[in-house]
C-alpha cells in the first residue's frame, strides 16, 4: 500500500512539472516574446509645432521663435560624489547667460534628478537663437550638457488685438492629463483663440519607433509618422485693428466692425489691451498686480464678458415687439411731455421738455423714452422679452471666443427664478428703454444689428472658412417682423441723417450713407427727484454713463455692422467722432465703396 503511495506521488510530480515546462515553454512563448521585443523597441512621441495665427491678409499674429534649450546629465546630484560636477556645468550656464540665476537653476535640477530619472534634466527651457548662437560651440563640447533646439510661441504685434488672440501657458497638471500633446510640449492655450482652437492649433502627435540594444543605444529607425501642424487664418484685418486701437488710445471700452452677411469680423476690440508675450514664460507677481489692480479691468474681455445696460440702443427690438403684438403699428403715437407717472412715482424722458407727438420713426430717431413706456404698458412683459430673447439678447452669439456670457433680459420668470418675487410694472418700463436688471454684451449688440440689417440671423466668427464656404442663414424672425424691419431700419436711417436725430452730428455727412442707434447706459442710479438736477459733466469720471453707438452701413445694402461701447463716456473722442472716423478707414481701405 506503501509503495502505490510512493509510485501515486512521483507520478503526480512528474505530471505538475511536465506541465510547468509545457507553460513556460509552449504557452508563455508569445507574451515572452512581446516582452523581449518591448525591450528591443524603444517608441518616442514626438511634439508638434504649436500652427501660427494669420489675419486675413497673411500677416503673422501668433509665431514660434526659435531657440534652444538647456539640459544637463542626470543623477549629477544624487551621488555626492558627482555634485561638484554639477555645479561647474550650472557655472557654465550661469556665466554664459548673465540674467539666468544659478540657485535657481539648481533647484530645477536637483527637484528633478532621482535613479527613476534617465533622461536629461532640462533647467533652461528657452534661449533666443541669437543669444544662444554665440555660445553653442562651447556649451555643446562639454558632455554633461544638452542643448536642443526648441520654439517659443511669440506675439509680433504684442497688446494689438490681444483678447481675440489670446495667450498660451505653462500647461498644468490638469492639462496635461486632459490633452497628450499638452503632456508633450508642456503648453497649452490659456485664452482667445489660441484657448478656443487649441485642439486644432496644438496639431497631432508623431509616432517614431527605434530599435535599441542592451545600452539603449539606437540601432535603426522602423518606423515614423510626423507630427501634424495646423495654420489658422482669421478674418481681422491688423491694419484696422490697429486704427480702432489708436482712437481708444486714452478711453476704455469695445467697438467691434462686422461683416453683416456672413458675420466674420474685420476688427475688434476691448480697452484696454495688454502684452501677450509675458504671458509666455510666466508673468511677473508686479506686473500681474499692476493689471489685476487697474480700475478699468484690462483682463476682462469686454467684447463677450463684459455686461452692460443696452440703453436705448435695444428700442428698435422693443419697437418689434409692440408690433408684434398687433395692439401698436408703425402709426401708432403718444404724447411726450417730459415723463409718465406710475403709482405715484414719475419715469422721465431724457429730454426734461418732452419731445411732443411721438410715433416709431420719430422715437427712435429722437429717443424718445415716453413713447417707449406707453408702448411697453399697452404691450406687456411678456411679449417684450419673448420677442428680444428671440432675435438673441439673453443668449450666447455662438462666436469663437471662449466662455462667453449672455445676459439678462429680465421677465417675470426670470425674476421669479432670481428672487422669487413678483414683477411690477415699473420694471417694464424700465426694460422697455434698457435699463433696470437688463444685460447684454457688445458682441450681442453688433449680431442684433446686423440681424435688423440683413433681416437673417448671423453667428460672429473669427474663423475664415476653407473654400469661401457660406453658413445656412437661420430664421429668426417671423414673416410679419420682416415686413415691419424697413420701418425699423428707416428710422435707424433718420437717427444719423435727418436733423433732430441722435447722431446726425457726426454721421449725416459720411461718404456712405450710415443707418444708427445711439444708447446711454447709466452707471449709478439715482432718485427721481435728483434725475432733473444731475448732468453727466457734473459727475466723477467713473460714475458717468457709458455710452452706445450701433450702426451699418450702406443703407441700402447693408455690408458692415460697427458698433461702439464707451465706457464712461470717453476721455477724448466721442461715440460718434469714433465711428465716423471707422467708417472713413473701411471707406479708405476699400472696404466701402464712396457714394455719390
């Protein structure tokens, strides 16, 4: 019984180790030899470079800088033994390059050197090619170093349109994890356009793949896929864009020229601007606090963030309105004597005398407050926000720019969601001439102008399509409000062209026949008994109104859209002095054609 045991046992163990050999052998053969070639085949992504930025005319706004940058041999501070080493290769760089700091230099290193490290430590990220060309021969000799060739991105024009182009940066660690080209050139678009295309402009990722041997030393090279670039070309012209800088020279504010067929953008703005390249490498902690601090908020992209009271500039779309409803037409009128009175409380036109007989041509032309009040009793909340949600305020414009804001158009639900109170009819008044709780952005303002103008909807872009290709027009406004539009845009006409209206001062004798909307957008509020007595020349500069000029032109084809927002009524130049002297540059650069 012994025996079988013995025989059962030496039997089983040669069966276990007859498998064992048949798995190592046989079975584990295709993931050894996976392993073997995984260590015999060495795969490099290789970075793209970041694609540059034109403007419509071919002129460089984003471009890459060639340099070098400067590494150094690992584990140099690990072993004690080699530390001195170290540092006559950080004296080398530090006495080469005056303005780089050799304490600096070795922290960068010694945070990054460990025995998990083989590669060498990069401690100078970018050297300007005529800098680094003079002391490439001797730095390149000593073998502790490595110098590569790199590109820095780089903005020519500096602080000229810089929110529409925007910045990259130092990519961080949440970038980098989202975006494996971002991992690979450690840069990634911040803001504008260089955030809002950064998928398109990072380019793809090459692929090359070398076989090694035991001293990781390449052999040959089997395979290489190149990495991809992607140019972008914009619609701004940088000509123009740097005249609408100069005329905001000492002003804050936006102003925005656009095509009204097809929505592109010629130019665009908001002021003040600031230099892009700091931006780069990383922003001094002074000059961040001196930008932050500046009271006229150079960092907020008034085009698309900034929100401002329309003012009257929004009459024309609160005019659609009361026709839409059917209880007003374009005849309809109301007397202005100066205000109206609503439970005891009085809501005064601009003009404290009153303008007299008002009806739609004669209000916007004029201004006129009471008309709009009356109108927006008759007509109600409801069909008022309704109409000017629809046509785009209270909506984003769609156009490229990141983190777009879009507004209030007040209403009763909305004040209802916000505060969870009633709405009262004061606040329809107010909404019916831009004022109260009612938002909206410039680049809201010059889409609404343009849709009045070309009676479609139209998306602002910065883009310039491949192939001349044209965007489907959407419908936004219904067969009736299209046939009420030419009184619209009439009266438009009558504001910069007959006497009496609003900017007929400085539009009336343009070489093209221009079609506008002036606005006061009020800062500070105050009591109505104080509204006859305060004027904006008596105020501090920073509790003026700004001010709203929305305009297109030729009349009767309409082409282009300027609009302009002046904070705080302007230090020199008017609205109107502004846009008269845009519409003599597009005329100038051949944009408009003179007419007789």
């Amino acid at each position: 019984m012994r025996m079988r045991l013995v025989f059962a046992f030496v039997i089983l163990f040669f069966i276990l180790l007859l498998s064992r050999i048949y798995y190592l052998s046989i079975k584990s053969n295709v993931y050894y030899e996976e392993m073997a070639k995984q260590n015999a085949v060495k795969t490099q992504f290789l970075a793209p470079v970041r694609g540059i930025i034109t403007d419509r005319n071919g002129k460089y706004l984003a471009i890459n800088e060639l340099g070098f940058s400067i590494s150094i041999k690992p584990y140099l501070h690990i072993k004690k033994q080699n530390r001195s080493i170290l540092q006559g290769e950080i004296e080398a760089i530090s006495n080469a390059f005056l303005e780089l700091n050799a304490t600096l230099l070795y922290k960068t290193y010694e945070k990054a050197d460990s025995y998990y490290n083989q590669d060498f430590i990069e401690v100078v990220d970018f050297i300007p090619y005529d800098e680094m060309i003079s002391k490439y021969a001797q730095l390149d000799l000593r073998e502790n170093l490595q110098i590569k060739p790199t590109i820095q991105r780089k903005y020519p024009y500096k602080s000229l349109a810089s929110h529409i182009i925007g910045y990259v940066g130092k990519a961080n660690l949440q970038d980098m994890n989202e975006n494996e080209v971002a991992k690979l050139t450690n840069y990634t678009g911040k803001s504008g356009l260089e955030r809002y295309y950064n998928e398109l402009l990072q380019g793809t990722k090459g692929v090359r793949e070398v076989r090694v041997n035991a001293l990781n030393k390449e052999i040959e090279e089997i395979s290489l896929i190149k990495p991809v670039t992607n140019d972008i070309k914009i619609s701004i012209d940088i000509e123009l864009q740097q005249f609408l800088t100069e005329l905001f020279a000492d002003s804050s504010g936006s102003a925005i020229i656009m095509n009204a067929e097809d929505g592109s953008i010629l130019a665009g703005g908001s002021f003040p601007e600031y230099d892009l390249n700091p931006f780069v490498t990383g922003i001094s902690v002074q000059d961040w606090k001196e930008l932050s601090n500046n009271p006229e908020h150079p960092f907020t992209n008034k085009m698309v963030n900034g929100l401002y009271p329309p003012g009257s500039v929004v009459k024309m779309g609160v005019a659609l309105a009361f026709m839409d409803s059917r209880l007003m037409n374009t005849s309809s009128s109301f007397f202005c004597t100066g205000s109206v009175e609503l439970g005891g409380r009085f809501f005064r036109c601009w003009n404290r005398s009153g303008h007299g007989e008002m009806d739609l041509k004669h209000a916007i032309k004029q201004s006129c407050d009471v008309y709009f009040y009356e109108g927006g009793l008759r007509v109600g909340i409801d069909t008022i926000s309704s109409v000017l949600g629809r046509i785009g305020f209270g909506n984003k414009t769609g156009v490229d720019l990141p983190h777009e804001f879009v507004g209030i158009v007040p209403s009763k639900e909305w004040k209802l969601s916000k505060y969870n109170r009633a709405w009262f009819q004061g606040e329809t008044l107010n909404t019916s001439i831009g004022q109260g709780d009612f938002l909206i952005t410039p680049m809201q303002l010059a889409k609404y102008t343009a849709q009045l103008a070309k009676g479609k909807g139209v998306t602002p872009r910065f883009l310039m399509q491949e192939n001349n290709e044209s965007l489907e027009d959407e419908e936004i406004f219904t067969p009736f409000e299209k046939s009420q539009l030419p009184a619209i845009r009439d009266a438009m006409f009558a504001v910069a062209n007959e006497q009496g209206g609003t900017a007929f001062r400085y539009l009336n004798a343009l070489p093209v026949k221009v079609a506008a909307k002036t606005g006061t957008a009020q800062v500070v509020g105050f009591s109505q008994a104080d509204k006859n007595k305060v004027r904006e020349s008596d105020l501090k500069y920073y509790s003026r109104s700004h001010i709203w000029l929305t305009s297109f032109a030729p009349y009767k084809k309409p082409k282009y859209v300027v609009t302009v927002l002046l904070e705080h009524g302007g230090r020199s130049l008017t609205a109107g002095e502004m846009t008269a002297r845009i519409y003599h540059k597009l005329t100038e650069l051949g944009y408009l054609q003179k007419e007789n």
